[in-house]
C-alpha cells in the first residue's frame, strides 16, 4: 500500500473515533437528565423482573393503540438490570446501543459508497441529529430500533443490491427484531417488500423459505401469548384497519423535523419553549438547508433508479438508488393516510436513510460545490450540537409542563434517600403522599413503584379525600412537584429535603411515627363494622348550613383485609320524612393497600342546596363495590348484616 493510502486509511480511522467519541457524548452524557414516566418504569419493571427474578415475559407493556407490545424490549433491557437496579444504568445501555448504531451507519456507508469520506460525512451527520439523539437517551422501546435497523439495511443491502443471497435471512431477522420493539416498523415490510420485487432475481427461493420460517419462529412467543390470552392483540389489530383513514401531512412534517433537528423546543413545554429558544442560535435556515440536501439526494437516487428500470437491467448505481429511495419514501408515504395518531418516533425506522442520501449526493458534487455544501453542513452540524446541549441541560434544570418530564436524576435520588432512612430506623415502610395512587395508569406512582420495588411502599393521593394513619412508624415522602402539599402531614420528624428543578416543589422526605397527630385513641371499639373490614371510629360534620359545602370528617379503622375489590363512598342526607336532599359519592383508599390496624381519614365535601330548611336531618354513610354497585352491609358482632349505612344525627344550622 503506497505512504498515501496508509495516511488516508489511518487518517480516516482517527477521524472515525472522534465522530464515535462525539456520538458517545451526545448521548451518554449526564444520563441521569432523562426523563422517566409512565412507560420507562413499566417497561422497567418487566426488565428488572426477568433480569433479577428471572421472570420472562412473554408480552410487553401495553402501546398508545391499545395493543399490547411484544417482548424483546423488555429481554434486551434485562441485560443492564441483572447488572444493576439503577435505571439510570439502563438508559446507558440504550443510548451505548445508539452509539453502536452510529459506528455501524460508517459500515453501511463504506460499503454503499465504497468512500471513506463520503461514508466519514454521512456517520457525522447520524452522530450529531438532534432528534437521533433524543431518541436514543430514554428507556422506551423505540430506542433500541436503530442498531436494529441499520443492521437490518446491511443485510438487505447485501441480499438484494450485492445479491448475497444468505443475507436475506440476517435482514429478515432484523426485521422480525425491529417489529418486535415497535410496531412502527411494520412500515419496514413494504420496505422489504419493494426491495425483493425489484431484485427478486438475485434471491434464491429456498433461503426465502428459511428466512420465513425463522421470522415465524422470532415472532411465536408473542403469538402464542397471545393466543392464550384470546387474540386480544391480534382482534385489536385487526379492528384498527377498520377505522377510517385521516389523510394529511403529519407523516412528511414529523419525517422533516426528525432528519433535521427542528421542533426539539417543543420538549421544553409549551410555557417554557421561548426561554429555550432565547438560548440557542437561531439557524432555522440552516436547518433547512440540511433538508434541501437530502430531497435533493432522493431526487438523484430516483433519477438513477428511474434510467435502471427504463434500461430493464439494474445498474450498481440504480440499485443503490432504489435501494435508498423506496426506504425513505415507502414509510412516509405508507403513513400520510393513517388510522391511529402519528407520532415523531414513528420515525425512527428512517435513520440513517436521509444521511445517506446526503452522502448520495455528495458523492456526485465537483470540487467547489462540494467545499460550499461542506462549509454549510459543518455550520448545520455545529448548531445541532449546540441545540442538543441546551436543550439537555435545559430540561434538567427548569420545569417543563406540557413537555419533557422530571430527569430520573430527581426521583432516584429522593428513593434512595428514602430506603436509606427506612433501614437505619427501622421503619416498617414508606408513603409516598403524591398525585394519584394506581402505578397502572398514574405517572408518580409508576415512577416510585418501580425505585421502591424492594422495598415495602404505598401511596396516598395527596389531593384526594385520604388520609392514611398507619399502625406502624413509616418514611414518608411528599412529591407534588406542581404544587404546594394540599394537606401536609403533621407531627412529623424531616429527614431531607431533595430539590427539583426551578419552578417545581421540592420533595420531603421525613419520619412518622405510629398513629402520629390522631386526636383519639385508636384502641377504641368501633361505632360499627361493614363486612370489608373496616369499623368507624369517629364521624363529624362540620359547617351544616343552607347553600354552601359542608365538610364530613370520617375516620375508619381496617381489622380485616377483604377478598380484592374497590370500594367507592356514599354520603347522603335524609330528612325525618325520608327525602334525600344531597349526596357526594367518592372512591375510597384502595383495598390492596389496606394493612390491619390502619386508620384512614376521609374528608368529604357535600354540598347542600340554598332552600335547605334548617333542623335535624339524617347523614347516611355507606360503602358499595365498583363497578358492581354492591351495597357493602353493616354488620353486628356476630357478623350478620344490619344495614346498609351507618348513620350519624345531624343538625342543619342557619
């Protein structure tokens, strides 16, 4: 190899880890920024379960079109928590992946452009797109797509443009893979699909057959699951083929602003975006200019495809052109007509096709139009980096409603303050007094369901009409980030304060002891029992008077754990002649958090109307099953039912 070839080949080689290590930067970097929602600790915990437990799932968590996802997310996601719990960790493995996809995209574009320079410049400008980068630092399944997906090019550049015809099994396995992570690249078959037509000759029929079969045997633990569930998954797929088709631009707007950069500010929140943008650079026609290049590119890759088909014979050049114009075009052409709502990480299947369209077009520029398209793209790619940066070092510092959430930096903080405190006292549990209390479907409750997974936990709606007073001493934490505490605990011992970000409460985190701040003593029989379990110990009614609100105080004590069921409230007022002249109905603490010895406080608010005559009246309490609507009986001692509610005499006031 002559002096020159051996500068240029190690020349490249540098050039390539300072692209990697720049990749790696991107999206390594202050991990613990990410946000961390609702589906991050779902999927979270499906992984932890199968790393830790060794529970494998053979369904994944459930996605925004009613459909259940497929496991693989979770399996891949086992690897980093059998390591460790952090997911913090885990988020450093989907984003070290990303970076592995980067270094791949150089593979694919040597072998595409056979070039070191054009497929240095393609990889770059991977490494640096903004939403590319974004997509690649959060545990969501869609994250994991890209090293799927530039392997699952690879693969199907070999199989149909260099006609390597055993590489049509690794394609079809990374398709299977892709499909498995989001459906999203459901959009990759018809991909696949128009590749096979147009190079059917240069595939051997057998290996089809084999790679069908190993595509069916990928996909046969999800099937099977779900077959045993009653094809719910495949029923809802099913129906949502049949709902009417929205045709607009979303597809092409969404495939825009991902390959660009643009419209990243919208993860600051639609109060916050102004101050994001006041401190970036404002290259909007920067960013367009990257755009232009890459229609241009397609236009090229049609062009030359187009002459191969009208010559009826595939040209290296046309192949390749085919080859990149139908994956841009058929997953954003199969999305303008839609039957769900479309999403920008439905895009993710697309990288790094527009890249190498650029490079496409590179590859045909002379001397001087290729030093001013590389002055421009140099310019695009330096405030991409610097809009990337911002924007994490943004959203890690100022609240963001409406946009990205709360970094997982915060709450694995605040959790593992709150373990430490639970072990050195000795407390039986912790409380998290937040918003909602179902980690099902309730955002703080995932979050901490998952960060205090080891260790015995419950909530408390902080701004419901609970109040939890439990029998032994507890580590408590109050997170209400968007508001002051509605009904802080009393009597209480602080531990620590954990700050968030500007604008946004900081989170408490304190001792309580057994019964703390009860103003009565909680040995005491109860007034009466419904068959549940739970006996009243005390009823009150506060401000009784004609037209405005008054406030029931009611304490109950749980001496038996039921049989699983939700319970809702119902209080009503009667008069002596029986009419019914209001009623608040409440769901109540739920069941499966109950513990013996619990007491919990309702507060109810039960508005009375204005023409309300003033005397004595009736307060009707009683509780009944959801959704069934099944009066819960007050029972005697012996446990036999006596009614139906308690009652409390009350008196209406002027």
């Amino acid at each position: 190899m002559p002096r020159t070839s051996h500068l240029t080949f190690y020349a490249s080689r540098f050039i390539l880890v300072l692209i990697l290590f720049l990749a790696a930067y991107l999206r390594l970097n202050h991990l613990e920024w990410t946000e961390f929602k609702l589906d991050e600790a779902h999927l979270s915990q499906l992984a932890y379960d199968m790393g830790r437990h060794g529970q494998i799932p053979l369904t994944g968590i459930g996605s925004s079109v009613g459909v259940v996802n497929p496991p693989l997310a979770a399996w891949l996601l086992a690897v980093p928590y059998a390591l460790s719990p952090s997911p913090i960790v885990a988020t450093g493995f989907i984003a070290a992946l990303n970076v592995l996809a980067v270094m791949a995209c150089y593979g694919l574009a040597r072998k595409v452009f056979n070039s070191n320079g054009t497929a240095l410049i393609t990889t770059l400008l991977f490494a640096v797109s903004p939403w590319a980068i974004i997509h690649a630092r959060k545990i969501w399944a869609q994250d994991l797509l890209p090293p799927f997906v530039v392997l699952w090019a690879w693969f199907g550049y070999r199989a149909f443009a260099e006609g390597k015809r055993w590489s049509l099994i690794g394609h079809g396995l990374m398709l299977a893979a892709a499909i498995q992570l989001h459906y999203s690249a459901v959009y990759l078959i018809p991909v696949s699909a128009v590749w096979f037509i147009a190079f059917v000759k240069r595939v051997q029929w057998r290996v089809v057959i084999v790679t069908g079969l190993l595509i069916a045997a990928a996909l046969a633990p999800f099937l099977i699951a779900d077959g045993q569930r009653g094809w719910p998954s495949v029923t809802r797929l099913l129906t949502l083929t049949q709902q009417p088709v929205t045709v607009d631009g979303e597809a092409l707007h969404f495939a825009w602003i991902t390959t660009t950069g643009e419209e990243i500010h919208s993860l600051a929140g639609p109060q916050e975006y102004e101050h994001y943008r006041a401190e970036i650079v404002a290259a909007d026609g920067l960013l367009t200019f990257e755009g232009a290049l890459v229609l241009i590119g397609l236009v090229l890759a049609l062009s030359d495809a187009t002459r191969s088909v009208i010559k009826r014979a595939w040209s290296p050049r046309g192949a390749i052109g085919g080859w990149l114009a139908a994956w841009l075009i058929v997953p954003v052409a199969a999305q303008i007509g839609h039957r769900t709502p479309v999403y920008p990480h439905y895009f993710i299947i697309l990288y790094p096709v527009q890249f190498l369209l650029i490079g496409w077009l590179w590859a045909r520029l002379q001397k001087w139009p290729r030093v001013l398209t590389a002055v421009g793209l140099l310019a695009v790619m330096v405030v991409q980096v610097q809009h990337t940066l911002v924007l994490q070092a943004f959203l890690a510092s100022r609240s963001t409603p409406g946009g990205a959430g709360i970094p997982i930096g915060y709450t694995a903080a605040i959790a593992r303050e709150a373990v430490q405190a639970m072990t050195e006292r000795g407390a039986a549990e912790i409380i998290v007094n937040t918003r909602g209390v179902d980690p099902a479907v309730d955002v703080y409750p995932a979050v901490y369901s998952f960060l205090l997974s080891e260790v015995p936990h419950r909530y408390v709606d902080a701004a419901g009409a609970a109040r939890l007073y439990p029998k032994a001493a507890t580590i408590q934490v109050d997170f209400l980030p968007d508001q002051p505490m509605p009904r802080p605990v009393a009597d209480r011992e602080p531990i620590g304060r954990v700050a968030l970000r500007v604008g946004e409460q900081p989170a408490d985190i304190y001792a309580v002891a057994p019964y703390a701040s009860i103003g009565f003593e909680a040995s005491t029989l109860p007034r009466a029992r419904w068959a549940n379990g739970v006996g009243v110990m005390q009823l009150a009614a506060r401000d009784v008077r004609p037209g405005q609100p008054a406030t029931l105080d009611l304490y109950v004590r749980v001496d038996d754990v039921p049989a699983p069921a939700t319970y809702h409230w119902t209080n009503q007022l009667f008069d002596k002649q029986g009419r019914r002249w209001a009623q608040v109905d409440a769901g109540g603490y739920p069941a499966p958090y109950w513990r013996v010895g619990d007491i919990i406080e309702y507060q109810f608010k039960l508005d009375l109307p204005g023409e309300l005559p003033t005397g004595a009246y009736v307060l009707r309490v009683g509780q009944y099953t959801w959704p069934e609507v099944a009066t819960v009986p007050v029972i005697d001692a012996a446990g036999l039912p006596q009614s139906d509610a308690f009652e409390l005499p009350v008196r209406v006031g002027p």
